[in-house]
C-alpha cells in the first residue's frame, strides 16, 4: 500500500524555488534512499515532509495515508506517525531527555487513543530501547541533547525513532559527523527497527551509509528533481562516477 | 523564516485570572498623604501612641528623600497625593471574632481566587492570613498554631496583643529611612501578617499570607514581620493578585525577617499582581523592601520568589548575615511578558565569619517585557571565610524583550570566594520545532522549555506552590508562541 505520495513538489526558501517538481511514491516496509550533490534541495525536502515553517509549497501535493500532509501541524504529523531524525538534534537546557521524550510519547498515545504511560513504565519502555543503540543510562537523565557529542545526538534522535515507533522515518543526514564505530550502531540500530509497515526514506550525500542500511530504493536528487531512480547499484556508480553526469543530463 | 518572528510574537497575550471586582462598601480615607492622614490611620488601628511617633518620624524622613532613579525600569512620576493611603471593608468594625462574622463577600474572592479560608476546606497543613486591601480580614488555625506556641495574626493585632515584640523588632532590619519606599510605608502602613516562633519550635505548618488588592485608587503598604527565635523553624508562603484596572496602582510593602541561633526560616512568594494589558495600561507598580537578617549563629534564611505580575517589579530580598556560620539564600524566577519591567535581586551582605550565600535567578522576558537581574554581594571586613555562588540565567522569547544583568561584588577580605555565574539564551524556533516534531503542541513545547529553565528554583517552593507556579507560568505565558 502506498504510505507517502509526493506528485509534483515545488517548494520555496525566501522566495527561492528549491524543490522543482519532485515526485515520489514510497510504500510501507521499504527503505529509500534520496541522495544528491549538496544544495540539490535533500534537506529541503525533509522540512516540508516534517512541517518546518519558512517552507513555502509553490505547487504539488503530498499525501501520506491518505491524508493530506501539508495542511497538518508539525505535531499533527508526528502523532500521525511522521518521524524526522535532524540532522542537526537541538539543544534543550534544563529539560530532561526523558521527560520530553515521554510527554511526546504520551501525546501521541493520547491521539491514538491509547492510555498515556506512567513513570515507572515508561522508565521500563526507554531503559530496553536505549539498548538499540547502545546508549548509556546517563544520558536519559540529561537534559535534551545538551553537551552530547555529534554521535551521541544521532544516537539519541534514533532512540526517539525507537521510543516513538513512527509509521514513515525520514533520517537527514544521520551519518555526517559520525565516525565508523558510531555510524555502525546508529546503522544496526535503525537496521533493527526496519518493519513491514514502517517506511524509511535516508536522505544522505555518501552512500557509505548504505553499505549498513540497505535501501530498496536509490534516488538521485538534482536541480529540485529526481533525475534517476534505481536499486543499491546505482549508489555504487555514484560513488565511482560523481554527480556531475547526473547534472548534465538534469540540465 | 519571516513568519517565525510573528508567531513568537503572537504566543505572546495572556489572560489574568484574578482581575474582577469585589463589590464590598469600604471606608476609604480621601486622596493625599500629610500627617493629618498618618494621624488618622494610626487612630484607626487604635494604636499606641509610641508607634504614631515613629510613622510620623518616618514620614519626616519620607519627605526628605527622593524616589530611586537608577532601577533600569521607566515610569511617569507617581503622585503620591493622588492615592488613598487607608481603604479598608466596612462590614468589620473590631475585626471579625471568627469566619462566621467575614463579610460572605470577602470569603467568594478568596475562594474565587482558589484560597478557600473554612477551615475543613483548607489544605491541611497550612494556615492563612488574607488581607483585603489595607487590613486582615481572617487568619486561619489560630488556635492549633498557638498550642505550639506561635504567634501568627495581622500586624495591626500584634500591635494590639503583643506591642513589646512589635516594638522590639519592628523596624530593626529596615530601619525607617533605609529608602525612599521603604520610608513611605513605616509612615502608612496598614497592615500585613505578623510571626513569632518561639524558642525551639518548629512550626508545625506552612504559615501564608494572602494579599488582595481590590478597592480603586488606592495603595498598598502592608508590613510583615517574621521573628524565629533560637532553634526555630518556619515556612511561609505570600500570595498576591490584583483587579484589573486602567491605572496604575502602588504596592509598597516591607518585610523584615529576623532569625536567631540555629534558627531558619523559608519566606516563598508567588507574585502575581495584575501586569497591565497588552498596552501596558494599568497593572500594579510593585516596590518592595525585604530583608532578613541572620542575627543568630548557624541561622539561615532563604528567599524564593516567583515574579509573573506587576506592571513594574522593584524588590531584592536580602539576607544580612551577622552571625557566624549563617547561610542566606535567593532563589528567584522573574517573569517579564507585553510591557512588563521587572528590577529584581538581592543584597546577600556578609558580615559574620564563614558565612555563605547562594543566589539563582532566572529571568524570562516575553513580548515587550525587560527584565534586570541587579545584585549586591558584599563580604566585609571581618567576614573571614564568607562564600557566595551566583548564578544568574536569562531566557528570552521573541525578538522585542530585554534581559539585563546588574551583578554587584564587593570584597574587603582577602578569605572571600566570590563566585559569579552568568547566560543568556533564548527560545529559538528550532528547539520549539523540534519539540513539535516529535508530536508536542507549541503551548507544551514552551511550557516545558521554560519550566526547564525554572527548574532549580521551583524544587525550593513548597509542593502546593510549586505546582501553582507552574500553572501560574503557563498562564502567563500563555499566548506567547502561536
């Protein structure tokens, strides 16, 4: 079943048209992979799938399970299932890993119309996914991201991903900054939480990323458009060949 | 991104709860002040004559001073002949014997206000003095406290009942002339709450005070005065709030803490005056003289206060550490939100040997508002081994508020350690974004970054107060994301 449909997509940064007709059609249990030559609108893509003010959609549509996603919230989103792992986690002083992490939990259980979780079972709940990817007690009881390495902070948006079991995972750029050992458990832990219903699109310029999630799907983003779609062997010409042939043949 | 500054902006708006009216006939004297006024509140107040030479004595001092000019806040000159110094409910002519005998009027606007004063429906554990505009109109558990010995009623009935503890401790830490407010209020001062815990007693609940402004055109200037003798211990809790009206309205209180050997006592205030409107019209100019003093060896007085009303706040409870070994303690959220200003620290003066000292204040500034931290740490001569943390956070919100920090330090002992913390940070759309993303609403998103922020102040208040500030914060805040 179709989970996301993006037909069209024009999308604009201060009035500076960015996305130029992307289209694309992921179905539930797939992972795609969307890669492309830096300012090829990646990222851009990610904050209009997620709700990011200051992305003005010029044109196009994006339905995802049957809704139309770009009249939600942001919050409506994520407690529709929409999942965005930032490339660059946000700090937030003084307030505590876990207590966001269970009043977004909760939030959405209220949406789903499932009982909100208590203390002690949501301590139980994070203590067994924290495992996932390897993340140490004490970065729970710290405050949001504050003073976590790069590594940690990719760590800790997986954990998230974990906790809060989206329908559609969108993974900016989870590898950069990442060295070997870290982008091999943040890999193994998004590895463990590919499902049958659950959609995951990695947006990332090097497909050493690949090498540990394996996409279904290979998509080359240039000029605000996919320009060529393929399997995991078209990342493997990428990185031998470049973008620039791509770019010619998008001009 | 143009839009995210607008809608910072718009979370900013808030809806005052506590601004109706009470319909009660007051006896309010004429506008003005001139000692014919001060003559007659003392008569009033029956009171004796001693006490009249000392308003009169301080109004003297009164007229010689002049209003403080270097808080960082700006206001038209207040005219003090403009107020009415005395307003107090008719109904009660002796003061009531019992709740039976308050105006059922009085009794719905502290119930309305969510401080029920029947007993049976009081919280359990904590007693309360309600004063409605310039007197105390009930104060609860009387009889249970005086079993354990403590005293605890309106200053104008410890005038009546206990004038030697008055006389001997009134005016003893903020003495008549210590400023120009402070000045005003020995000279009018019309009532407040009074505490004596004796020798070795801890009080055996949260003793609060509940201050009510309600009468048009006048001000308040209620006077506290809290005397923990040897060994004791007490926690008291103020709350405040105000009408909403169009002009402003001056709340010039003073309070005086005493405490003695080993003795410590908690003074915790949730501040909520009515700010004003979105303009900045009306609300309450709240200038406020508190001070403690460590007069006793190993004593200990700690200051927590949360500052979300007030057109204009002026106040730094301080902590005069005379006896060795005391401790004295500020912690403090100020919140600044539309045209609100806010001046707002403390004086930590360290005198006796190995005294020590903390300061946290977090300042949050929302729409228009400007908030200054402004701090004095002095350690003297003879304050070998004196120790002070200060750590002084401001968070703002949106693009049009001010956060200032003013940290005063002097050190005339060469044992002193002085240490000064200082940040300043701002919501950003990204961490309200971020919250968002992950399913929580905008309103959540920032009540929670800025509870973060309050943290280490909210765990010093009471748990009932604790949990009212919160919401209180909320509320104030409410509005300012959208």
């Amino acid at each position: 079943m179709t989970m996301l449909s993006i037909r069209n997509l024009h999308a604009a940064v201060e009035g500076k048209a960015i996305l130029k007709g992307l289209s694309l059609e992921v179905m539930a249990g797939e992972v795609h992979a969307i890669m492309g030559p830096n300012g090829s609108g990646k990222s851009t893509l990610a904050h209009v799938l997620s709700g990011r003010e200051g992305y003005e959609v010029t044109e196009g549509s994006i339905v995802f399970e049957g809704k139309d996603l770009l009249a939600m919230s942001p919050e409506e989103r994520a407690r529709d299932g929409v999942f965005l792992a930032f490339q660059y986690p946000v700090e937030i002083p003084g307030v505590n890993n876990v207590y966001m992490l269970k009043a977004a939990l909760n939030a959405i259980r209220r949406h789903r119309g499932e009982p909100e979780l208590d203390a002690v079972d949501f301590l139980r709940l994070i203590k067994e996914k924290a495992m996932l990817v390897q993340m140490d007690e004490r970065f729970l009881s710290r405050a949001v991201n504050e003073g976590f390495s790069g590594g940690e902070k990719k760590r800790n948006e997986i954990l998230q991903m974990a906790v809060l079991e989206p329908k559609l995972a969108l993974l900016d750029e989870t590898d950069s900054g990442l060295d070997i050992d870290a982008l091999r458990v943040v890999a193994n832990g998004v590895n463990q939480l590919r499902r049958s219903d659950r959609a995951i699109v990695m947006i990332t310029h090097y497909q050493r990323l690949l090498e540990h999630i394996v996409p279904d799907f290979v998509h080359v983003l240039a000029g605000g458009r996919i320009v060529r779609s393929g399997g995991r062997d078209l990342a493997v010409t990428l990185e031998e060949r470049g973008y620039d042939w791509l770019k010619e043949e998008a001009a | 991104m143009a839009t995210s500054a607008n809608d910072v902006e718009a979370l900013i708006s808030k809806g005052y709860k506590a601004g109706f009216i009470t319909e009660v006939e007051s006896d309010t004297a004429p506008p003005g002040l001139n000692e014919d006024v001060i003559r007659l509140i003392s008569s009033k107040k029956n009171e004796p004559e001693w006490l009249l030479e000392w308003r009169l004595g301080a109004f003297r001092q009164w007229l010689k001073k002049e209003a403080p000019r270097w808080a960082h806040v700006r206001h038209q000159p207040i005219d003090y002949q403009a107020i009415s110094y005395y307003s107090a409910p008719k109904s009660r002519k002796d003061g009531p014997k019992s709740l039976d005998e308050v105006d059922p009027k009085l009794l719905e606007t502290y119930e309305k206000l969510g401080i029920p004063l029947r007993e049976r429906e009081i919280l359990a554990g904590v007693a309360v003095d309600a004063v409605f505009d310039s007197v105390s109109v009930a104060t609860t558990f009387r009889e249970k406290l005086a079993e354990a010995g403590v005293i605890f009623c309106s200053f104008s009935e410890a005038v009546q009942n206990h004038p030697e503890l008055v006389r001997k401790y009134l005016g003893s830490v903020v003495p008549v002339a210590d400023n120009f407010y402070a000045a005003l209020n020995s000279a009018v001062f019309s009532d407040g709450s009074f505490c004596y815990i004796p020798k070795g007693v801890r009080c055996p609940m949260e003793l609060s005070t509940y201050f009510r402004i309600n009468a048009a055109k006048t001000g308040q200037f209620e006077r506290t005065l809290i005397v923990a003798e040897e060994g004791s211990y007490v926690s008291y809790l103020e709350g405040c709030t105000a009408p909403m009206r169009d002009e402003n309205q001056l709340h010039a209180a003073v309070v005086e803490l005493v405490a003695m050997k080993d003795a410590r006592i908690k003074y915790s205030t949730v501040q909520n005056w009515y700010p004003g409107d979105e303009e900045g019209r009306g609300g309450i100019y709240n200038f406020v003289t508190k001070r403690g003093e460590c007069r006793g060896e190993n004593s200990q007085i700690s200051w927590t206060q949360v500052e979300t009303g007030s057109a204009i706040t002026w106040k730094y409870p301080s902590c005069v550490l005379t006896g060795d070994n005391s401790t004295g303690e500020f912690y403090s959220v100020a919140l600044t939100n539309n045209c609100q200003q806010a001046d707002t620290g403390t004086k930590m003066i360290h005198i006796g040997r190995n005294t020590r000292s903390t300061i946290i204040s977090k300042g949050i500034s929302a729409g228009r508002g400007q908030n200054a931290y402004r701090g004095l740490v002095k350690v003297t001569k003879g304050a070998d081994n004196a120790r002070n943390y200060t750590q002084c956070d401001s968070l703002l919100i949106g693009p049009k508020c001010g956060a200032h920090t003013f940290p005063y330090i002097e050190v005339k002992n060469p044992t002193a350690r002085v240490e000064h913390e200082a940040t300043t940070s701002k919501v950003s759309e990204d961490q309200l974004f971020y919250c968002r993303s992950r399913g929580i609403s905008r309103e959540d998103a920032l009540n929670m970054i800025v509870n973060g922020f309050c943290r280490e102040v909210f765990k010093e208040l009471p748990m009932e107060f604790a949990v009212e500030a919160q919401k209180l914060l909320g509320v104030s805040l409410e509005g300012a994301v959208g």
